[in-house]
C-alpha cells in the first residue's frame, strides 16, 4: 500500500481518538463519578488576570484544548497524504515530527492514563511508522 493510503488510515484513526476523547469528556468525567477530589476542583477558586477561575475549569480546559489538537492532527494527516504523492520530499519531515509526537503521546498515555488511549496511540504509530517509510 502507498503512503497516501496509510496516511489516510492515519488520519481516519487520528479522527476516531479525537471524537472518543471528545465523547468521554462531555460530562464532568471521573472513572469513580463524582468524588471529593472533583468536588474540591469545583470550590477552590482563584483570581487569573481579573477572571474567577476553579481548577476544574482549568481541568476541563486543557481536555477539550487537547481535543482541538487532536483533531487539528487528523486534519493535518489527511491533508499531508495528498501532499505525499506529489511532493513526499516536503512530506516526510512533517510526518516525522507528527509520528514522534504520537509516540510521546503513548509513552504518556501508557504511563499516567489508561489501556484504551495507550493502544489507539500504538495503531496510530505503526500507521505513522509504515506511511513514513513508504513515503519516497
């Protein structure tokens, strides 16, 4: 198979882990609900640059900005797998960049969260380790 095609599988994956990380979080999500922890997140307010923010909103913050990488990825892929049929030259080292992310992304993933983002990131890098070498 081309490079366009593994990249396209790529972006589809990228896609599909994006709209499960999106999903996940359209509640106030916890593995154990709602808990103390969480509650304590929703008191605790502080002031930031004149605004009243909790350490929830920072929490739900910084899930649904990842959400908006990783969509901007899936993105990014499928624009790169037109790009490296006519120009795989310019192509690989942004897909080398995007692979390496993947990986740390796993590493991540597979130290501070759980299996099922660990193994998306894991088929998400062989498809980006295959298109990356059929990328000529």
């Amino acid at each position: 198979m081309a490079a366009r095609l593994w990249l396209r599988i790529s972006a589809l994956i990228a896609t599909l882990f994006a709209l499960g990380h999106t999903l996940g979080s359209r509640k106030d999500w916890s593995p154990q609900g709602d808990n103390p922890v969480l509650q304590q997140m929703r008191d605790v307010h502080f002031n930031v640059m004149g605004v009243s923010r909790s350490y929830f909103d920072f929490y739900m913050a910084f899930g649904y900005s990842l959400s908006v990488f990783m969509f901007m990825q899936a993105i990014l892929l499928w624009q790169l797998s037109g790009l490296v049929v006519t120009d795989a030259a310019r192509t690989r080292p942004m897909l080398a960049v995007i692979t390496a992310a993947a990986v740390l992304m796993g590493i991540i993933s597979w130290l501070l969260l759980f299996p099922v983002p660990a193994y998306f990131s894991l088929v998400l890098i062989a498809c980006l380790v295959v298109a990356l070498l059929k990328a000529r």
